[in-house]
C-alpha cells in the first residue's frame, strides 16, 4: 500500500465529535466529487463519487451523524476508466437542500451563495474546521 493510500486508511478511523467540522469535512468532499443534478419537478439530487468505498461510507456516517437522520441513498457502482466508481445519490430534495444550506452553498432561501473561494469561509473560521476540512479534500482526491 502506498504511503497516501495508509494515510487515508488512517484518517478514516478518526471520528470528529463536532458537528461544525463533520460539515467541513462534508463541504471539502461536495466540493471536490460532488454534484447537484436538477431532476424533473423542482427537485434536486445530490450526488457523491469516489472510487473508494470506505471513503463514501465515511461520507455516508458522516451525513448519518451530521442531520441526525435515516438516511435513504441508492448506491451505483460503474466502471470509469478501468477503474469502480462508486456512488451515493441523495433524492430527497428537502435532505438535500438541508445539506446544501449546511455547507453553505445555498442560502436560507434556497438560492445560491457566491464566492471566490472553493469553500464558503464560514466553514472554515476556526482551525479544527481548516483540518476537517483538508482531511475531507485528501480523501476525494486521487493521489497518482
């Protein structure tokens, strides 16, 4: 196993208590392999990938333990480029809209909120934050 690859098996183990950083790490990991699909009558899906399993499970734990809610995600596994590419799609609208406005990328009104920077900087005020979510940004991106 290479030296990244034992790295992210690490960090995977490692669980924050805080809710402001599990959203971190989530913001981190929508805005590297996130998508937000529009879908027939106003609804919206959200949509995580990675070619990690244990990577989305621990996107799955942490929307679990971040909206205090059953989850209800279908999972889709395809093969991109010789490689798995899992999936987790999120198409409850309301969930999804929560978890937009959570991160920041939506406003309370449900419109989109713009900046300069990949993350809303509210995210990521305190240093616990900035980990998480360098931490979340680690696990989406594929080290060559």
């Amino acid at each position: 196993m290479s030296f990244s690859g034992s790295v992210k098996e690490e960090l995977l183990r490692y669980e924050d208590s805080a809710r402001h950083c599990c959203i971190a790490e989530l913001a981190a990991m929508i805005a590297f392999h996130g998508e937000i699909v529009p879908a027939p009558e106003g609804k919206l899906i959200l949509t995580i990938s990675s070619e990690n399993e244990s990577i989305l499970r621990k996107v799955f734990t942490l929307l679990e333990k971040t909206f205090t809610m059953e989850l209800k995600v279908s999972t889709d596994r395809q093969i991109v480029r010789k490689n798995n590419r899992f999936t987790i799609d999120i198409d409850d609208t309301e969930l999804t809209v929560k978890i937009l406005q959570a991160v920041k990328v939506l406003s309370a009104d449900r419109r989109p909120v713009t900046t300069n920077a990949l993350v809303n900087p509210i995210i990521i005020q305190r240093s616990c934050c900035k980990r998480a979510f360098l931490r979340g940004a680690f696990f989406m991106c594929r080290l060559y």
